[in-house]
C-alpha cells in the first residue's frame, strides 16, 4: 500500500486527523491475501479530499487530470529509500526479533537452524 502522501500536493499526513483513501469508479480491490495499493483509488489530505470525494463518480485517471487542473502543480514527492547521506541504522525488534527471523525465513524460503 502506498504510504498516506496526498496525490495532489504530496504532503504527508498520517501523523493529522482527516485525509483518507478515495474510492473511484474504476476501483478494483486487490485479491485476499495481496498486499499492495489497489487500482482506482489515491490518498488524499485534509485539505483536497472534499474535492477528490466530489469526483469519485469519474474513473481515477479523469479524476486525478481535474483534480491537477484545477489545483495546478505542485513540487514532485521526493523517492522513497534510504538515504545516502546517512548512515544504516540497527533496527531493534526486542522480544520480537525472534518471530520477525521466523517470518522472513519462511517467507523467503530459508531454513531456521532447528530445520538443519
């Protein structure tokens, strides 16, 4: 799923009340047990989700083209990863950690040390 940044102006907002997810009419919601960012549907803030809300009838992309007419351009979202200019940081799982080897491991096909 694509994280909460506003389709139209980018910014961020799922740390803010309001802004959500806009169904449009080409919605198609992903099968059970995917994972991912459905089809026909964007994030949308506080501040333009009425408007998003008002086109929902349309398919996403007509949608999106009035939504950007008729608020213009804004700055480009800046890529998501890691950043260069910083360095890795260690990730604590605590108590967890052990479950989250147990789910990668499985997920990715390698064994755990009591499968040896």
């Amino acid at each position: 799923m694509k994280p909460p940044y506003c389709f139209l102006c980018h910014r961020d907002f799922h740390k803010e009340k309001g802004g959500d997810l806009v169904y449009f009419s080409d919605y198609v919601p992903l099968e059970e047990g995917m994972m991912g960012h459905s089809s026909g549907s964007e994030w949308f803030c506080p501040e333009h989700q009425a408007a998003a809300n008002a086109l929902a009838f349309k398919t996403s992309s007509e949608a999106l083209l009035d939504l950007q007419r008729e608020y213009g351009e804004f700055p480009p979202l800046p890529p998501f990863g890691p950043n260069p200019d910083h360095e890795a940081r260690e990730l604590s799982a605590g108590a967890l950690m052990r479950k989250i080897v147990d789910i990668v491991r499985r997920i990715t096909g390698r064994a755990t040390p009591k499968d040896k």
